[in-house]
C-alpha cells in the first residue's frame, strides 16, 4: 500500500478525547454539516469527507425512531462512535453516532491516503469513482460490521477538522419517509459526491 504522506490538510487538527466528545455531542444536523470537510482515514486509507446526511432520533427516516434493537444499539450509545449497518443486504454504511440516537450517515470522500489500496479493494482505477457512495465508501476503506461501535478516536480510525469549506444542502436520497428536510451535505464543487446538488 502507498500512502501519501502529504494528502492531510495542513493544520489538521485531530478530534480525540473530550474535543471529541464536545464536537459529537450535538444536534447531528450542525454536525454533518460541520464534517464536511473533516479528514477521515480508517488503519491509513481514507481522505476528505465531501458528502454526510443527518439522521434525527425522532425523523422516521433513521433507524432509531422505533427505539432500540439489537441492530442499532450503538447509535444509542456514546457519542463519537460509530454505527455500521448492512444497505440492502450487500453494502456497508459508515454513521457517526451523535446526541441523543442521532447520527451522521458519511456518503463520500475525496480520496487521499492508501489510493492504491482503495483501487485494490474496489477492483477500479477511477479515483472518482472509489469512494463516492456510502457503500463504495466502506468497501475502499474496508468497513464492515466488526468495526461497529468503536470510537473514532481509537484504532483504526483518525478524524481531524480542516478549515472550513464552502457547504451545499439537499434533500437526502434513498428514503422514503421524512424525505422533505434538506439534510445532505456537500463541499460546493465537489466531483466526489455521490449525486449533484441542486
């Protein structure tokens, strides 16, 4: 695997401990909005995070608003975890627990560490293509289930925030309740994300 040392954004500044508790302990609506941006690698593979929904414990969209199960007992648990469900039966998604049972669904990354092993992993050389998408996001960066309920400031995983960047809003794909919020975050500009902004 070839990482590139250089990819971090100069004045990275990580999320661990108490910061990250504090940036996590809030409304998941502020906070995809404020990931965008952030830096995420998971065991040195990773890169900009570029495109987050937000999932609110009382919107009927998110996997928290029966309550909890076996299934998405970490997003009831701390926060600044991470919760990991099967798509479809077939992809992995990478969530940041926040507040309260609500979470961040993290959609796409620019990619910049460990190019190569993505490439590898998802069996494509279009850099594009490797990480724009939820489920082409866990597979480059090798998430699956057993990685359910870690906190992002222990192995495997690094987040740091970067200086802010410009942010664009949307409605949230692939629902079908509550689907009016505009919830989905984008870097403005972005050919990463998993489907234009309007």
């Amino acid at each position: 695997m070839t990482v590139d040392d250089h990819s971090q954004p100069l004045g990275a500044r990580p999320l661990a401990g108490p910061a990250l508790a504090t940036f996590f302990s809030r409304d998941a609506v502020i906070v995809a909005s404020d990931l965008i941006g952030a830096y995420l690698t998971v065991a040195g593979v990773g890169g900009r995070i570029v495109e987050t929904e937000a999932y609110r414990p009382d919107d009927a969209a998110s996997h928290a608003y029966n309550g909890p199960t076996p299934r998405n007992a970490a997003m009831f648990g701390p926060a600044g975890h991470v919760y990991i469900y099967r798509s479809y039966g077939i992809h992995w998604c990478l969530n940041f627990v926040c507040v309260g049972a609500s979470a961040v669904l993290i959609r796409a990354l620019e990619p910049g560490d460990g190019i190569e092993e993505m490439i590898r992993r998802r069996g494509l050389a279009d850099i594009v293509s490797l990480c724009n998408g939820p489920g082409k996001l866990s597979q480059a960066l090798a998430v699956d289930i057993g990685l359910n309920g870690r906190s992002l400031d222990a192995a495997p995983f690094s987040i740091s925030l970067a200086e802010p960047v410009p942010v664009v809003t949307d409605k949230r794909i692939g629902i079908t309740k509550n689907v009016d919020p505009f919830w989905r975050f984008g870097a403005a500009g972005s050919r990463f994300v998993s489907r234009r902004f309007r």
